[in-house]
C-alpha cells in the first residue's frame, strides 16, 4: 500500500455507487481538484481498495495527500480532513 506522497485527492470509486457521487460532488461543490480511480475500469484501482480495507471492496476509499486515508467518509468527515489538510 505504498502509494508515492501526491499533492492532489485521490478517490477510488465508482460511478454507479451513491456515496462515491456524493464524495465526487462535495469536491466539486468546494472547486476541489482530485484524481478519480474508477474500480471497474482498472485492476490496480480495485487491488488498491482491496489492500486498504482488508480484502473489501469499500468505496469511496480518499487517499489524502498527507499519507491518511478515508473510507465512506461523510461531507463533515470531508470537511474536518480538508481543514486539518490546510493547517499542515
């Protein structure tokens, strides 16, 4: 799971998943700029996925640019990892 330290956000998703488009328009809703991986498109996106959340395939899966990473997270979720993402 080592996956090299970005300056953007990272969502593994998939578009016919409710909470991955709610994550998706949060950070569009803020003009937040991320890279989505799409899980049925890729092997490597859904191995990603797999590896962080022991063998399931939980989406959305936020890889954040500072290493952490959140699973399913809410938009108040979302919002407290943005502002930490700002004071660092």
């Amino acid at each position: 799971m080592s996956e090299k330290k970005q300056n953007k956000i990272v969502v593994y998703g998939a578009m016919w998943c409710p909470d991955t488009l709610r994550a998706l328009h949060f950070f569009s809703e803020n003009n937040i700029e991320i890279d989505f991986k799409d899980i049925d498109s890729n092997e490597e996106n859904t191995k990603f996925v797999e590896e962080t959340n022991n063998g399931m395939r939980i989406i959305p899966t936020i890889l954040l640019p500072n290493g952490s990473i959140l699973v399913e997270p809410s938009n108040s979720e979302l919002e407290r990892a943005l502002t930490r993402l700002q004071t660092e």
